[in-house]
C-alpha cells in the first residue's frame, strides 16, 4: 500500500470515510471554501519561491500571501517546494507525501493557514501533527519552519471598492502582526520519529487487515469534523458503487504519484 498521512488521519477518524475515498476512489467535485482559499494561498506561495515575486490580486488569500511575502519571507531561503517525498517501511508499504518546501539548510517548510487565533494551545498542537513527524521520516531531516497565516477576520464594507478592501486587509496583517501570522521553529528527537514510525507500520497492519476483511465502519462521533458535516455525509448512507452520485467523481488516488 502507499500511505499518505491524510489516509491515516482519515482512516483513524472514520473507516466509513476512508472506504469511500481510497477504496472506492470517490472525491467530492468541490472543496470546503476553507479549503479553497488555503488551496489558493498554498499555490502564491509557491509562485513566491519559484519566481521570487507573486501577482496579487485583490482576494484575502492575496492578503495572506502579501502578508508571507513581507513578513516570513526574508527570513529563510527555500531550495525547493512542492516537494514529493516516499519512504519504504518495515511492513512492505510505502509512506508517501508532499512537503511545502525544503529550506536550504535542510529544514522542512509547512504552511498552514487558520480561521481562529494563534494560540498556544494550537501551536503546540502543530508541533505534534503527525504529518510533520511523517515528513522528518521521510526527508530525514529532524528540523522544521511552520509558517502560520491567520486568514483576515474583517469584511468588505457596504460601498467599498475591491482596492479599498485589500488596503485595509494589509492594514490589519500590519497592526499586531505576530498574532496573525508567525514562524514557529521545531524540532524533533530521533527516538521521537522512530516511536511514530512503529506506530505508522502498526497502523499500515490495521488498514491492511481492514481492507481484508472489509472492516469498514461508521463513527459517527467524527460527522461533524472541523466544525462542519463531512463530506461524505450524502452518500454514507445506502451506498451503491455501482451508481454515479451528483458532486462526487470517482478518480485513482495514485496513478499519479505527483498528485
């Protein structure tokens, strides 16, 4: 199997979930707006480091990546994005991922933007995600930036142009900057990223022998995950494989392995 650390957060979240992605190889047409505009500044940021400058429009993920640019950007250097890393483990599967970039001291680069504040609570929450644990096993570098991007909290007034707006979002990422977007600076053990390779490969026996046995059940706990119903909500119920369901196409996760 290849593992992606998104298939083994979903896979522990709900097996219903994870059935209907990986294994019937349905996604949803259209992203969460959240995730669109995450989506959205992932890909400026990109441009920022492949060409050392970035267009910006007039949306709040320009903002956002205005805000990258002056703030996080002349702190580091990246060698790479978008990188796409895999490593083979003991059980015979393959860890596989995407790292946002490679710094040019070796370090890991994620971006991750949130609605809410910046709080200690979520920055240590990050420091421990396991997709930064993956992405150490798998680069074998111990040593990470995370860069936080708080997305803008105001609104477009009535009568206000679109310059006007974005104005006033450059304002806001200007006045109590560190609240809104910050670099964090981890660091990982080996023995720390060894004790989650052993729990990676015991979750790897547990996927394999759920698709084995077809072991895939609901919990129900997770139907409203992230603050919102899942995306799977309409057809978890009665699903029929052999019916095409509207909002959803079905498409092979890895036949692409830069996807």
């Amino acid at each position: 199997m290849k593992i992606s650390v998104s298939g083994l957060k979903l896979f522990k979240a709900c097996r219903r979930a994870y059935e209907l992605k990986y294994i019937e190889n349905l996604y949803p047409v259209a992203n969460a707006p959240a995730l669109e505009i995450g989506s959205s500044y992932h890909e400026k940021i990109e441009e920022l480091y492949k060409n050392g400058c970035v267009e910006f429009g007039k949306t709040k993920e320009d903002a956002m990546a205005w805000a990258y640019a002056k703030f996080i950007y002349p702190k580091f250097k990246v060698d790479c994005v978008e990188k796409w890393v895999e490593k083979p483990l003991v059980t015979g599967d393959t860890l596989i991922g995407r790292v946002d970039g490679i710094a040019a001291d070796g370090r890991i680069v994620e971006h991750k933007t949130t609605s809410g504040e910046i709080t200690d609570e979520y920055e240590y929450n990050l420091q421990w995600d396991e997709q930064l644990l993956a992405y150490m096993l798998a680069t074998g570098s111990r040593k990470a930036w995370y860069t936080i991007c708080r997305k803008p909290t105001i609104r477009l007034k009535n009568g206000e142009s679109e310059d006007e707006f974005f104005d006033r979002m450059i304002a806001w990422y200007d006045e109590d900057t560190d609240s809104k977007i910050r670099l964090l600076d981890i660091e990982r053990t080996d023995a720390e990223v060894e004790e989650f390779e052993r729990d990676l490969c015991r979750m790897a026996k547990e996927i394999d022998e759920a698709r084995i046995s077809q072991n895939y059940y609901r919990n129900t706990a997770n139907c409203m995950c992230w603050g919102r119903r899942c995306e799977y909500a309409p057809v978890c119920l009665n699903y029929n494989p052999e019916q095409d369901y509207i909002g959803f196409d079905r498409r092979e996760r890895y036949a692409d392995t830069q996807d």
